[in-house]
C-alpha cells in the first residue's frame, strides 16, 4: 500500500514526524507553491535528532486546485482555497464518509466562535470547488458540523 501525507499548509505545528514518514516511502501532497520548501527540507541532513531516519528521495505532489488518489478502495482528495492564512493552503476530504481536514482556519468546537474571515475562507474555498462535507475534523481537534459553519458564515456577498 502507498502512503501519504497531505499538510494543509507549511506551518511547522502541522508538519512534526514528516521527514520520518516520508523516509519510509510516503508521498508528501502540499499546496501550490509549497513543493519547494518541503523538498529542501526533507533532503536537508539531519542534525540534532536522536532517532534518525533512513534516506529516501522525497515525493512530493503539489495540488493546484484539485488532488485525487484513491488506493485500498477508498478516495482521498485535496482542494487548494484562497485563505489569508497561509500560502498554498489545502483542504483534506475523504468523499464517502462527506469528511473534511481544517486546521487554523476554523477549530470546530461546541461553540462556534465569532466569524472571521478564516472561517469565510473556508466556506467559500470548498463552495467554489462544489464539495458540501458533513462533518470538518480539526488540526486542533475537535469535530464540528460543516453545515454550523455555513450558517454562521452566511450567503456569499
């Protein structure tokens, strides 16, 4: 089975344990413009790290626009949004079970937050690229319904 990685964006708090994973042979899946960076790094020697890695080539993929993989019968696929976040931003989605990934740009939670304009990015991304998730698992945890964001974001103005 192959496997990969798909980071929603560069920031190191999204990123620990790469350099090992994609050691072992896994694909790196990156937002336009993040291929660069992430090749630099995993090619960079180790330095301080006690529990070194073996070499391997990296793999990277850059999604500009839409990724799609789907091995061991189940689809995985990547959507690029604009977001004032960061750069080269990605959302994870796994169709059949209607799942998305966020990370930083909304943390769902019980209670939803006050809006900004994180929170829009995300609704109007996965609007332009026609996908409506059930459920938005976060990089921070939690796991909110898509449909409570929508509502609190409000129609496209």
């Amino acid at each position: 089975m192959l496997f990969r990685s798909v980071l929603t964006h560069h920031h190191i708090d999204h990123s620990g344990g790469l350099r090992a994973f994609a050691a072992e042979g896994a694909t790196v899946v990156v937002g336009k413009g993040d291929g660069d960076y992430f090749r630099k790094v995993l090619a960079a020697p180790q330095g301080l790290n006690p529990y070194a890695t073996k070499s391997a080539a990296p793999k990277v993929i850059e999604v500009n626009g839409k990724w799609r993989v789907a091995d061991g019968g189940r689809a995985i696929e990547a959507y690029s949004i604009e977001n004032p976040h960061a750069s080269g931003y990605i959302i994870p989605y796994v169709p059949d079970a209607k799942m998305g990934f966020v990370t930083d740009l909304w943390s769902p939670a019980p209670m939803m937050p006050p809006v900004n304009p994180n929170m829009t990015a995300v609704v109007r991304g996965l609007e332009k690229a026609g996908i409506t998730p059930e459920k938005m698992a976060g990089g921070h945890g939690g796991v909110g319904n898509y449909a409570d964001l929508v509502r609190a974001v409000g129609p496209a103005r």
